[in-house]
C-alpha cells in the first residue's frame, strides 16, 4: 500500500483549501481506503461501516452520501 501514499497528496490537492474543501480531501482519502482495504464489499451502505470499523470514524451519512455521489 505504499503507493497509496505517493497518490493520495495529488489527489486531496484538488480539494479547496477551505475548511471545508480539506474536509472533503480527508474524508474523500478515507473513503477511497475503504474502497480498497479488502474488508467488505464497496457497495456504498458498507462503506459506512469500513469507515467505522476500520478508522473508527462517524460520519454524518447525509453528509457522507452527498460527498460519494460528487465524488465517484
């Protein structure tokens, strides 16, 4: 997984640097990983929960939603 670290920067560099926008750069990353992680499926409602299980995280699903359907 080392290559993720050389194109994730590149990637999160096309957010703002609004508070907002690094925001969306983090949670983009941390859903791309839960994409590729091998734990579940990549259907949408199980990445809630990679996201959960995996980085301990709790996003607002509204939130979450919006940004997977700007994103992928």
């Amino acid at each position: 997984m080392f290559i993720l670290r050389d194109i994730l920067p590149p990637l999160q560099a096309v957010f703002s640097e609004t508070k907002l926008g690094r925001e969306r750069a983090q949670w983009f990353t941390y859903t791309l990983l839960s994409v590729v992680v091998p734990f579940t499926s990549s259907m949408t409602s199980n990445l809630l929960r990679t996201l959960h299980t995996l980085f301990g995280l709790s996003p607002d699903s509204k939130r979450f939603y919006t940004l997977d359907a700007k994103s992928f």
